[in-house]
C-alpha cells in the first residue's frame, strides 16, 4: 500500500486551518458575549434608583 504523502500532508494542513478558524471565531463570538453582558449590566446598574420604594404612603 502506497501513501501519498503530499495529499496527506495538504489535507491535514487544511485540517488545522479549518480547526484553528473554527476557534478563532469562538473566539469572537465569546469576546462579543462578554461585552454586550457588561454593558447589560453597566445599563441595569444606571436604571437603579435607591430613593425609589423605600416608603409607601397608606394613606388614601
């Protein structure tokens, strides 16, 4: 049985191109995740209003 090695050798670089795009665009989508969580919270921490709700008028 002969290999052939210059076809082994182009298919598993393209291989490790398809792998190493695979996590780079992991990568990315991780990168943009953790930035749209910081701004929700950096938006929910400016909507608190503490001097909201802390006294509640009974009388009608």
């Amino acid at each position: 049985m002969m290999m052939d090695i210059p076809a082994l050798s182009v298919s598993m670089s393209h291989s490790k191109l398809m792998n190493d795009v695979g996590i780079s665009v992991l990568k990315m989508a991780k990168d943009h995740t953790t930035q749209q969580s910081q701004q929700l919270v950096q938006m929910m921490m400016q909507s608190v209003q503490p001097h909201l709700g802390g006294h509640i008028d009974l009388r009608a």
